[in-house]
C-alpha cells in the first residue's frame, strides 16, 4: 500500500512541476511590448493569425467575444499543437490586451488556478496547406481584465494574439521542454469602451 501511495505523490509532483514549467516559459508581463501583427514563417512552415471582434465599442460590463482564425498558408499540411486551446494543457499563445498607450495590461488566456493534464499525442492537430482552423476564445466583460474587481477607465484598447515556438513543436521537443519564445503575432483589434 506504501508503494502505491509513494508512486501516486510522485507522479502527481511529476505533473504539476512539468505544468509549471510550461507556464513558466511565458514571457513576464513586462516583457511583453506592443508590436503590429505579422505571419508564421518558420523553416517551410507559413501561415496567419487573424483575431476578430463581434463589436468594438462596448459599455462597460457589456459582454463581447473575441475569435481567431488560423491559416496554414505552407505548401504542406503539418501538425500544430493545440491550435484550439484546450485550457487543460499549456496554450500555444496569448490573448493580450493593451491600453490606449500600447502598454501591455493582461495575458487574457493566462491559466489562474484549477486541474491542468499532461500533454499527449491527441493534442497535436494536422491542418492541410491553405485550410483555415479556428474558434471562440471566450465570453469577456468590456472594461475588466481576470483581477477580481478591476475596472478599466472608459478609452481605447488593443487586443493580439502572440503565438509562441510551442505551436510548431513535436511532441518530443515539447515533451522535453515548453519553448514560450515568439513565434508570430496576429492582426491588433481596437476596441472602444464607454460608460
């Protein structure tokens, strides 16, 4: 029974120090600068990130919705991981907001608290040449970011995907370690928020 309960807590602190190292390989906030959006173009691997907003002016507290397209534009079809962002694994890119100024704010998608997996083989999706692949990001408040409470003042924002090395990794690389560098960025959504 010991040694059934020692190779539980093992893998479990296994598990959760493999999570935080994933996540540790993202860019601190204040290293993250305002930069216009430009392509994927890796080795042979090319493609876009195009984010979308269903309105840009909103009240504050009003609920809006942010979704993004990806496009293989490459001569081939190759798998990308998690081009969905399964929030139960560690996500290949950041939903960044900035303010009026373009100063970095938040990391929209940054994974705050609950259960997290190990990557598997499943988490990799192949996307055919010139094939689009896409979905919501999510349901956000106009006007406040994940800290409990914080109100943004009435102005304007920007919003941009940044997508990191971790998108075009194999499992074996990404296995051994979760690389956070950029990779590319998609188009910047303005925003207006009013009281």
């Amino acid at each position: 029974m010991q040694k059934i309960v020692c190779l539980i807590l093992l893998v479990l602190i296994t598990g959760y120090y493999a999570i935080s190292s994933c996540q540790a390989a993202t860019k601190p906030a204040s290293a993250v600068r305002f930069r216009e959006g430009y392509p994927l173009k890796a080795g042979s691997t090319r493609g876009y990130a195009k984010l979308t907003v269903n309105k840009s002016t909103l009240k504050i507290g009003e609920p809006f919705t942010l979704s993004f397209r990806f496009r293989n534009t490459g001569k081939n079809g190759r798998s990308f991981y998690n081009p969905l962002f399964n929030s139960l694994i560690s996500l290949p890119a950041q939903l960044v907001i900035y303010d009026s100024n373009k100063k970095f704010i938040e990391d929209l998608l940054r994974f705050h608290d609950g259960s997290q997996r190990t990557v598997e083989a499943g988490d990799w999706t192949f996307i055919p040449p010139n094939t689009n692949i896409g979905t919501v990001l999510g349901k956000f408040k106009a006007g406040y970011v994940s800290w409990e409470g914080h109100e943004l003042p009435p102005g304007y924002y920007y919003f941009q995907m940044i997508y990191q090395r971790a998108f075009i990794q194999s499992e074996a690389e990404l296995t051994e370690e979760f690389d956070g560098s950029e990779l590319f960025r998609s188009n910047v959504v303005k925003m207006q928020f009013v009281k």
